[in-house]
C-alpha cells in the first residue's frame, strides 16, 4: 500500500468563552494575554486542521492537529503549510505502515501539533486496513474505560465550586483547577472545591508556569496544612527550569507534574535525570501523535513515575485517539482530561456524538470498538465549520 496524497481541511468553531480565564486568575503566566483572540479574531474561537491520508488501496485516515499559538506554540496557517508544503508531500509514496521511517522523514524540530495530525491520520488508516481498533496497533487495552477529568477555569473561589458542582451533576468527578497567581489567594480557590466536591473526588492542580519556585512550595506547604487533597500540581515553574521543578519537588510532598516542559522523549528523560517530576502529562499534540507519546510512556515506566493524558480541546478524532492511547498505557494516572467536553459540542457522527457528550456514564467515556480510531466524522457538521478546503 503507498500514500496518495494527503488533504487538510481548517476549522474554526466558535465557542462561548475562552476556555481559559487572563484577568488575575489562573496562572499569572498568562494575565493580560488572549492567545486566541487577537483584533482579528475578536471573538472566542479553537482551532484545528483535520488531516487525511488518502492511499492506492482506497483506505483513508483520519487525523486531527490542534491549534494554540498560545500554548502549542504556532498559528492554524502554519500548521496547515507545514502539513501541505512541506512534511506531507515527502510522505507521497510511502508505505503507510512504516510509522518509524514516516515518523524520521519528518523529524524536523518542532512542528509537534503538525506531526501529531498526520500521525493519527496513519493510526487510523492503518487500523481501517487490518480491520483492527488503533488501541491494538499501540498494545492492546489495559481499561474498557476512561475516566473524565475536566479544567476548571481560575476564577472567584465561589465560582470555580460551582462549576465543579455543574459538572458534578453531568457525571463528572475529576477537576483540574487552573491556578497560578498568588499561593495564598490560589489555596482559598481549592479549599473551596474541596468542600464542595466532598473527599472522594479527584482535584489537580495547573499553574501553568505560573509560580516561581519558592511560590510553588509555598502553595504545596498551604495545600497540604489544610488538607487540600491534592492529587498533583501541575507545571508549578517555568518550563525550562528544571532546577527550580526539581527544588520544588524535593521541598513539598505534593506530586509535582510537568506539561509546557513536556514535548519530546528527550524532555522526558531530561525531567527525569533533573529529579524534576513525579508525573509527566503526554498530549498527542505536544508528542506529535500516538508513535512518540508511547515512548514517553515508555520512559515514564522505566522511571518508575506516572503519566497523565492532557487536554487539547479535541474535535472528535483526538478524543477518540486518547482513549485508544489511554487504554494503552499501563502508567497512566486514572483519569484523563477532556475539558472539551464543557466548552462545544464534537464533529462526530452518532453514536459518538452523544457518547463523547455530557452527561457522563459513571464518569467515564468508552473506548470506540471500530477499526481505526472507531468513529466516523460527520461530513455536514465538518462543512459548517469549514474555513476552506485544500488539497495537495
Ligand atoms: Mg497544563
């Protein structure tokens, strides 16, 4: 089987708010900042490039590239480009199957969100042509379900408890509060989750680089003098100081987790070597897909740390690409972030439409049984959040 030629198609939903708050809530990191609204595009808005990959033998793939040039680092244009000009059409000719060699031929630096598209794309469409779900191609599943965790915005310490309580009442029992600002202010935000939500339920934390190192122990030190429960602390620091997570680390008993300092399986070990993590958060587009996301689970596992699965407010295919991971790795911490599914409705058709929808059964999603990723998009929801349709 050879790649015929692989298609992009750019969508653009808009969404009610901005899935994150920059007015002295949430990681300080970000105060001031809207990455994703700028005045040419006024209003809130996600992003994405939907990738296939079509073949001689008539099987497509389908994938998905995430779009932020506040957090993944580049714009829907370039992505698109990069896709179109120059890592797809090298792709022109190859056997699919060979995902180490395709993988190598477009090991360019960066371009993670890029790469991550046209590697599901590969993913499913081999699934599609052994008949087989994409979790057996990645090691068979180690859960029939995934339990849901969502981002809770930074907000009013009231308000973020209530928004865990709306979730609450929609299935959903595992919280990530987005903090960051001021140690002090930011345990009140907790606090007041953790009294509303009751002991059981799973509370994260994610500063977003928001902390120096002594704020980031200050917070931990607060967090557990009034039994927060927190189960992690995400990317208490700055992403490039290892020393400072690594200080962190040894200070406080908090489990401290890296993401923005995350990308490539170099960064992983590079966390590890510093002592610098207890968990490493995997996003398919920060891995540049599904190939380089296992090996940093698999160096998570040598290490003997967890991972968790990150949000990348998916459209339908990404969501099913994580389930199919997250099935798969035995060092995954249980339950995985789908924030989007508080903040827009999916492109998928039934029955995954409202299976990857609120309300929640028991707080889980299922992993789709199909071949390939198992879910199909639904071609009239795709066109009306079209931008336009290129071809190479
Ligand atoms: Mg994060």
């Amino acid at each position: 089987m050879k790649i015929t030629s692989i298609t992009t198609t750019p969508i653009r939903l808009n969404v009610s708010h901005a899935p994150y708050s920059t007015q002295n809530a949430g990681s300080k990191h970000h105060w001031g900042k809207r990455s994703r609204v700028s005045p040419k595009r006024p209003l809130p808005i996600l992003e994405y490039i939907l990738v296939s990959i079509h073949t001689d033998d008539g099987v497509t793939g389908i994938g998905e590239s995430s779009v932020d040039i506040g957090f993944f680092g580049q714009t829907l244009e370039e992505i698109q480009i990069a896709i179109n000009d120059y890592l797809g059409p090298q792709l022109i000719g190859q056997d699919p199957f060979d995902r180490e060699r395709i993988m190598d031929i477009i090991d360019f630096r960066g371009n993670s969100c890029a790469k991550a598209g046209l590697d599901l794309a590969l993913h499913d469409l081999i699934g599609k042509a052994l008949s087989t779900p994409v979790s057996t191609l990645l090691g068979g599943r180690n859960r029939s379900k995934v339990p849901v965790s969502v981002e809770i915005a930074g907000g009013a310490p009231d308000d973020m408890a209530a928004e865990c309580l709306r979730f609450m009442d929609l299935g959903v029992y595992a919280f990530k509060a987005k903090i960051g600002g001021y140690p002090e202010q930011d345990v009140d935000r907790l606090r007041a989750i953790r009294e509303a939500v009751g002991a059981e339920v799973s509370l994260r934390a994610d500063a977003n680089q928001g902390y120096s190192p002594k704020e980031a122990i200050r917070l931990c030190r607060l967090a557990e003098r009034y039994d927060v429960g927190l189960e992690l602390l995400e990317q208490p620091v700055a992403a490039w100081d290892l020393p400072g997570m690594a200080f962190v680390r040894r200070s406080v008993d908090t489990l401290i987790e890296a993401d923005e300092g995350c990308y490539t399986i170099h960064d992983a070990l590079q966390l590890i070597r510093h002592e610098a993590v207890d968990v490493l958060n995997i996003k398919i587009g920060k891995a540049g897909g599904l190939l380089h996301a296992k090996k940093i689970a698999a160096v998570a596992e040598a290490a003997g740390i967890k991972c968790v699965l990150g949000t990348s407010f998916g459209l339908g295919i990404e969501m099913a690409a994580k389930l199919h991971l997250a099935a798969s790795i035995r060092a995954v911490v249980d339950a995985v972030e789908f924030t989007e599914i508080g903040l827009h409705t999916n492109l998928l058709a039934a029955p995954y439409n409202k299976e990857f929808a609120l309300p929640l059964t028991e707080g889980c999603l299922p992993i789709p049984e199909g071949p390939g990723f198992g879910v199909v998009l639904d071609d009239a929801e795709v066109e009306l959040v079209t931008l336009n349709r290129v071809v190479s």
